[in-house]
C-alpha cells in the first residue's frame, strides 16, 4: 500500500505512519472537498483506473479507496 499512503500523504499533509483504514474526511480536517478531487485525480493517475461518480461519492475513508483500486484490478501493494 506505500503508492497509495505515499498519495495520501502528499496531498493531505499527514505522516505516512498515521495512515490507515479509518481516515477519513470526519478525522482528518485537511481532507477536504478540493483535497478529496485532487486525491481522486492522483489515484487515478498513480493507478491507471478511473472512477465514476457513484464511486467518488461512496468513499468514507482510507479503506474505501483501496477496495475501490481493487475492485478495478488495481494492486494496492505496489
């Protein structure tokens, strides 16, 4: 999961250590609407998939990405 923490990280300004499965726009005030597009693109991009809508909107947290990436035949563990 180091690409994707490594993602987070960057652009939400958290230690990489303090990145897990229940982050979350609720406990981490810099994942925000802008910060959650610029997530979104870089995953995307990192990742080589794309999201519709309807799956942008059901992320709740860190957890939800990866089985996102998953679901898409992306590895997480890269």
């Amino acid at each position: 999961m180091s690409r994707l923490t490594k993602i987070f990280s960057a652009v939400l300004g958290v230690d990489e250590a303090k990145i897990g499965p229940e982050l979350s726009p609720e406990n981490t005030s810099s994942w925000d609407s802008l910060n959650a597009i610029i997530l979104v693109s870089e995953v995307e991009k990192a990742f080589n998939i794309e999201f519709n809508y309807d799956e942008v909107m059901s992320v709740k947290n860190f957890s939800d990405v990866i089985s996102l990436i998953v679901s898409k035949g992306g590895d997480t563990n890269a």
